[in-house]
C-alpha cells in the first residue's frame, strides 16, 4: 500500500506548483528605477533623427487621440519627444471603463531612437474581496489593490495592450519616409 501512495502524493503535488505558479504575469522593468517600463533601443540606418521624430509624432497623435492624450514636450530640434497617453484596458462588471495612464519618453539621433513607455497609473475598479469598489481607483500598477486573481488579470490585460502599442509605435517610427498625403 505505502508504494501507491507515492505517486499520487507526487501528481497532487506537481499538480499544485502548476497551479499556483499559473498566471503570474511579469512586465518588465526598468533597470534603473525597478518601476515598470517598456522600452527599447533601436536602430534604423540611414533614416534621419528628423524623420523618426516626425513619425513618432504623427503616431502620438493618429494613436493617442482621447482628451486625455498630450504632447508634453515638442522638441522643435527633433531631439526628444514626451507625450502622455490613456488607453481603456476593458470594461467592469458595472460597464465603467477600466484605463491605463502612461508616459511615453522619446530620445532621436540621425539612425537611432530609443524609447520608453512607463509611469503606469492603473484607472478602474477592483475586486477586494467579496465586493467591487464602487468608485473607480487610482493606484501605481506597482500598488495595484485587489484579490490577486483581480491584480492578475489587469496586469494580463496592461501587458497585452502595451506590447501591442510598442510594437505599433516601433513599426511607425522605423518607417524611413513620411507618407504624404496628395489631396
């Protein structure tokens, strides 16, 4: 009998690290400050400092376009850009919006830029328990408030939505011309 209870002892164990170790989202941090950020360096031969900025600009502004949204810093010398950005992560159960605040930093020389998407500040309602905060909160991601099964799911959601915009804005920026529009 002893020899049977080993390898049910052994699946119920295995089957509680999968369990607990399920679902624990990791967003990348910043090196430097420890807080989250999503950035890069990247590099685009032949393509001007001008041109990225005036394509990370016209980014800002096709993609970050509620009132909410602002270019905080226009560097007329296409050095630095800074803007700051709301997207709506999904709805609550009550059909509030749940956001999103960012910054986005912005650094261009002649064949490079580099880029960072960070001070995160969570919008919404969160489950604490048994109930729903009635009125939306506002909270680093860092001190997100929730049960963790809720703290899980918007940081599931923030990732998913940052690294679509991340991959968005590069893909804008490392274009190497303008399009014109010829009306």
């Amino acid at each position: 009998m002893p020899d049977r209870k080993k390898p049910i002892l052994f699946m119920l164990l295995s089957a509680t690290i999968v369990i607990n170790s399920y679902g624990q989202t990791q967003l990348p941090k910043d090196p430097e400050t420890g807080s989250y950020a999503y950035q890069g360096k990247i590099q685009v031969d032949s393509v001007s400092k001008q041109t990225l900025y005036l394509n990370a600009k016209s980014w800002v502004v096709r993609t970050l376009k509620s009132s909410d949204n602002m270019l905080e810093l226009d560097d007329k010398e296409f050095n630095t850009l800074v803007a700051s950005g709301t997207v709506i992560l999904d709805n609550d159960a009550s059909g509030n919006d749940r956001k999103l605040n960012f910054k986005l930093a912005v650094a261009f020389k002649d064949g490079k830029f580099k880029y960072s998407f960070e001070n995160f500040t969570y919008v919404g309602s969160v489950i604490a328990g048994p109930f729903i905060s009635a009125a939306p909160t506002q909270s680093s991601l860092e001190d997100l408030k929730g049960t963790a099964k809720t703290k899980e799911n918007i940081l599931s959601k923030v990732d998913a939505t940052m690294k679509n915009l991340e991959k968005s804005f590069v893909s804008a920026v490392k274009k190497s011309t303008l399009k014109k529009d010829d009306w």
